[in-house]
C-alpha cells in the first residue's frame, strides 16, 4: 500500500515538476506539499497517513486538471513550441476544420463549432454581409458571435475573419474609399502606399475584422483585362514598389526575422494577402481567368517579381489564381505553389484558394469535385475559400485523408502554417474584437489621405489646344461654367467595381463621399454660376455662355469576367457628351476608367484631357488639381494605346507605338495662394 502511494507520489512530483509546473506554482500545490511533509514529522499512524495522502492525492489531481496548462496557449513560448504543441493535440476533424474557410452566409457560430471552421469570408454580395449600411458595431458583433463559436470549440483555436478591403475597406458603409490601384501605380509613392495600408488596416479592424484579401500584385499586360484597374501597373517594378503597402497592413517586419515568415503587428493590423499567384494579368486577350501563355523566363521577369517582395515583407498568406499557365491550372501547379513558392522562396505563410478556386480546376467548374481537392491539396493549397460548400469538402477531404489518397503530411503543412499566422498576429490572445477602433471608419485623417491620394494619381494628357495656350489650371472666379457627363455626379461610378457590391453600384446612395460636382460646388467662387446637365443638349451648349466646361464620362462600374472588353470603348452616351460639349464650350474632359480606353477619335476636340482613374470617395482631390490648388505630377503607369487593334502593347516591346507612351504625364505648378 505504501509503496503504492509512495509511487504515486513520485508521479505526482514527476508531472508536477514538468508538464504541471505551473500548477507546481500554485499556492494550493505548495500547501499540499506541506501537509505531507508534516505528516512525516506528526505522530500519526500509517493507515492515517494513507488516508490522509489519498484524499491529498485526489485534491491534488482534481485541482490540476482544472488548471491544466496548455503550451500553446502560453504567449511565453516560442512559436514553433505552440504549433508543435497544439498541433500534436488536433484530431482529423479539427484539422481539416482549420484548413476550411466559409462564407458567411451559411455560417453560424453551432456551425463553426461543430465543423471547427478556420476562417470565414464575407463575399461581396448582400448576403454575406450584416446588413446594407450596418454599422461598425453591428460588424464587430457579428464578427465576435462567430467568433465565440471558435473559443467554445474543444482546443479554442480562434477562427480568422477575412473580406475584401481592396482600396480601402471596401464592402463597409462610410468607408474610406481609396482610388483602385491602377490610379496608384501613377504616384509610384511607396510612403503614400503604406499609409493607405495603415489606414486600411485600421477601418478593417473598426468592424472586428481580422484578414484582407489584399494588395492584388497582377501584372495587368492587357487592359481588355476586366481586373486591370485592379493592377498598380504593366510595369514589373511599380508593381513590386507598391507592395509597400503590405507592411502598412500588416506593419514593419521585426529586424532580423527569417525570409518568408508571415508577420502582423498586432491588434490595429490584418494579415494581408497577395494575389492572384501567378500571372493573372498575362492572360491571351486579357481574358480574365484565361490563359497566361509566356515561357518561364517571362513568367518569372514579369509576374513573379512583386512576390518576392511581398515575402521579404512577412506578407501573411498568398492567394491562387483561377487563371492558367501554359494550360494548366494555377490551383493545381505544383511546380509554382509548392516547389518554387514554399520550398525555394520559403514562403511560411499559408496559400489560399480563390472563391471557389478548386472547383474551376476542372472544366466545367465541379464536374469532379473529389478530384479538385486532391489535385489542389497536391498542388499546395493550405486553406480553401469553399464558401458554401464547407461541408461536401470537408466530407470528401477527411475519406481522402483516411483512406491515404492524400498524405496527412500535406495536412500538418497546412495547418502549421494557418496556426503560425493566427499565432503570430496574436489571435489567440485576442480572439474578440472591442468597439474601440470603430472611430477610424471613414474618418477625416483617412478622407484626407484618400484626397492626397487622388491628387497623385491623376494623369494630365493634354493641356490647351497649344503649349502656349493652357486650360488648367481652371478660373475659380469663372462667372458660368457647365458641368456635364455621366459620371460627373455619381459617387459609384467614381468608385468603380468592389465598392459595396461586387459589381460596385451607380448612382450617390451607395456611401458617404464627394462627388466632383459636388467638389467643383464647393471649389468656385461663390458668385460663379454651376450648370449642371447629365446630358445637355445642342441648344444649351451652344445658347449659353458658358466660360468652359467640365465633361466628366467613362466606364461604368464592373469587376472580374464582366469587365472583359475587347473593345475598349467609353460607353454611349460619354463620346456624344464629349462630342457636343467640347464642339462649343472651351472644355476638360475628365476620364473616369479603370484602364486607357479609346480617346483617339475624341482628342482633337477636346482642350483639356485628364486620366483619372476610379479615385473612390474623395472627388475634391480631383478639383485640387483642376482649380489649380496643387500641381499635376502623375507620370503614366500604363500605355495608352491608339487602338486596341495594337493590344497587348506594354512599354519596350518592339511594336510600340502608343498615343501616351509609359511614364508620360503633363505638368502643372500650383497657383499662388
Ligand atoms: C476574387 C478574389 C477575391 C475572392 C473573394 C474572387 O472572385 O478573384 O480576388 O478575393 O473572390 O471575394
């Protein structure tokens, strides 16, 4: 009986001394062991001490496992020491759990529970969002109720949040909206690039929200592309300098961190994410989601190079491509995803799929399912943006897993690195959001580097019908001008696609923003007299004395597969607007696209020609350079073709015959205050 106690005892000391030593520590511990010291020294018989041991024993155990301590729960110890420990407690289920990422739509915190979900997504579609014009607060209490579904689970493993905060926190009600990224490849300012990744980062965390499928790095080599607004540049090293906008995200990097090891700051930053890996802007014909058709020496000069960066930075995750390389399929490139991008870049964050990414693996989309998974999981993909079909995967991924089509190394790669992520940015430590940053949302400081934004990314083409002769500046003190074109007074148009919705929306009830009417209101003198006509016709052009006019057309707002064009028109009734306005008033037109569009025909007529872009919610930056309060300095970031029989046609290619060239941009000083 002794002997059994006494080597229980030694046990006990054993496990107290080395997984339990913080229970060791505990006062309660200390006390019991002093019970048992003094009973050696009382005088009291053996079957008493037993007694008295056992029911310490007991106590003792019992007093432990509550207060069992968990190393990965330890911000103490090393990274590596958590991942292996919670790691090694992970079942199958919570495995593949963590490697699953759903939409919000069809999650629920009983759900996330249930499946131990990793992450979940909010698409941008009214159904995946809390509800049009919700609130910050409204944003965080969702965030945190799913979340509370992930804290409850049997491990805790917090889920990560993600969204698409692409030029500012796009999918949010009063948001910053910041120009799309083709507007600020033209400022070729790094500096500006991680401020307005701070400021984004800040407005994603004012709804709860932990993860943004952000910068996209594509290579936009043709503007037939439908995304191409969605590229800072054609040029490989504007593109790899914009990606500084990734340490504003995420923030700095600590000195001296190992190449490829994703990093977040803290609570005011977001785990950030490149895409679209790799060469999603080198589709043929700029289809979008085609083919990108080069030899791997172009591949990896034109495409690769922002991902370089992007690593060295500690960007925390890398998104597939639905496009193709030489016919196959980004999600299943083993060679790109895994040998290059994780083995000899030693890229440690985790690969995301697209929306559905695997599913497109195949043609149609999800004509073998089963088959996706295996040929993506091979491939490298860690997490998988399933949307709604988080159960199906999880189904077909865990008989995969068990029956050995898939190797269960391939799972613990994937899962060590979305827990190195979740680890690293704190998550764990921090799994609920507070209301505390919901004042960044669309806040002046914000607003007013978006404004700085605009100013540098707009591109003046032309300037007077002479050099002698300038428009711009324009006369603030005017007696009458007029204010004309679609896009004139149309704050959605001015955002483009991503903004709200998907497709973005037209019109001025979207969010909260400036309109450049509203902002050429507010920049003339107040006796000048605005005339304002969507569409004027012939008579009021001509019978009203008009000092000069502002014409502002161009693209309606589209994204992905439906802005595919191959015509590259502005689309009626901006070419008549132009037409007739511009034949009798002295007259800027102010092109509102996500890419150089047909202006050939247009330009002889036209006095002033301004590129710019889709600037987001802060028209006045667009008036601080017409009315001359600061200087144009934008240098083109793309080629602007005469026409599209000449496409693709990027800077240094052998036909190169452009109508701007690359880098070209018209100065202007900034009027004497
Ligand atoms: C796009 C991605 C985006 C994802 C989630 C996809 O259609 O290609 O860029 O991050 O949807 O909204």
């Amino acid at each position: 009986m002794w002997t059994i106690c006494s080597s229980t005892l030694i046990s006990l000391r054993k496990s107290l001394l080395t997984t339990h030593w913080q229970a060791l520590s505990s006062g309660l511990t200390r006390a019991f062991l002093k019970i048992i010291l003094s009973l050696f020294t009382m005088g009291v018989n053996n079957m008493q001490k037993v007694l008295v041991l056992l029911t310490l024993v007991m106590c003792c155990w019992a007093s432990m496992a509550k207060a069992e301590y968990f190393k990965y729960k330890d911000p103490k110890q090393r990274l590596g020491v958590r991942i292996k420990d919670l790691m090694k407690r992970m079942t199958l289920e919570e495995k593949i759990g963590q490697m699953t990422q759903a939409d919000k739509s069809v999650a629920s915190k009983e759900i996330i529970k249930k499946y131990n979900l990793g992450s979940i997504l909010s698409i941008p579609f009214p159904i995946s969002l809390p509800a049009e014009g919700a609130s910050p607060k409204t944003w965080v209490d969702l965030v945190n109720d799913l979340q509370s579904g992930s804290i409850s689970t049997r491990l805790g493993i917090p889920m990560i949040y993600g969204i698409d905060a692409v030029h500012g926190h796009n999918n949010v009600y009063n948001a910053t909206i910041f120009p799309h990224n083709v507007g600020l490849g033209v400022t070729r300012d790094p500096v500006l690039l991680k401020k307005i990744g701070a400021a984004t980062a800040l407005e994603v965390r004012a709804t709860g929200i932990q993860y943004a499928f952000a910068p996209c790095i594509a290579v936009c080599r043709d503007p037939r592309w439908g995304r191409c607004y969605e590229s800072y540049s054609e040029d490989p090293k504007i593109v790899k300098l914009m990606t500084e906008i990734i340490p504003g995200l995420q923030g700095d990097i600590p000195v001296g961190s190992r190449k490829g090891v994703p990093f977040v700051g803290g609570q005011n930053k977001v785990a950030a994410c490149a895409k679209h890996y790799l060469g999603d802007g080198g589709t043929h014909l700029g289809v979008d989601e085609g083919d990108t058709i080069i030899d791997a020496k172009g591949l990896f000069s034109i495409h690769m190079p922002a991902y370089y960066d992007s690593i060295i930075k500690g960007v925390s995750t890398i998104m597939t491509s639905y496009s193709s390389w030489n016919g196959v399929k980004m999600h299943k490139n083993r060679f790109l995803v895994t040998d290059y991008l994780k083995n000899t870049l030693k890229f440690r964050g985790f690969v995301i799929s697209d929306f559905q990414g695997i599913d497109r693996i195949t043609t149609p989309p999800n004509a073998n399912y089963t088959y996706s998974i295996i040929a993506g999981m091979n491939a490298g993909i860690d997490m998988f943006m399933v949307g709604f079909t988080y159960e199906d995967f999880i189904t077909r991924l865990t008989y995969l897993v068990k029956n050995k089509f898939i190797p269960m190394r391939r799972i613990n790669d994937a899962v060590k690195r979305i827990l190195r992520v979740k680890f690293t940015m704190g998550l764990f430590e921090n799994p609920l959001a507070d209301y505390s940053y919901a004042k960044y949302l669309g806040c002046q400081e914000h607003r007013d580097l978006a404004r700085e934004a605009v100013r540098k990314s707009l591109v003046l083409l032309k300037n007077g019908k002479s050099v002698e002769n300038p428009l711009l500046p324009l006369s603030k003190k005017a007696s009458k001008i007029l204010v004309a074109g679609s896009h004139a007074d149309n704050l959605g148009n001015q955002c483009g696609g991503w903004t709200i919705q998907w497709q973005g929306l037209s019109g001025n009830n979207l969010t909260a923003g400036t309109t450049i009417l509203s902002a050429v209101k507010t920049t003339v003198n107040p006796r000048t007299q605005v005339v304002y006509v969507e569409n004027p016709d012939d008579k009021l052009v001509k019978s009203n004395k008009f000092d000069y006019a502002i014409v502002v057309v161009g693209e309606y707002p589209y994204a992905e597969l439906l802005g595919d064009s191959s015509n590259l028109t502005i689309p009626e009734p901006g070419p008549s607007t132009i037409k007739r306005v511009c034949g009798s008033v002295k007259c800027v037109v102010v092109l509102i696209t996500g890419r150089p569009v047909v202006v050939q025909p247009y330009v002889e007529t036209i006095d002033a020609l301004v590129a710019a872009w889709l600037p987001g919610t802060e028209g006045q930056g667009v008036t601080d350079l017409l009315f001359g309060d600061y200087g144009f300095t934008g240098k083109l970031a793309r080629t602007w073709f005469k026409s599209v029989g000449q496409l693709p046609m990027n800077v240094g290619d052998p036909h190169y015959d452009p109508l701007y060239p690359f880098g070209f941009g018209l100065t202007t000083e900034p009027r004497k205050k």
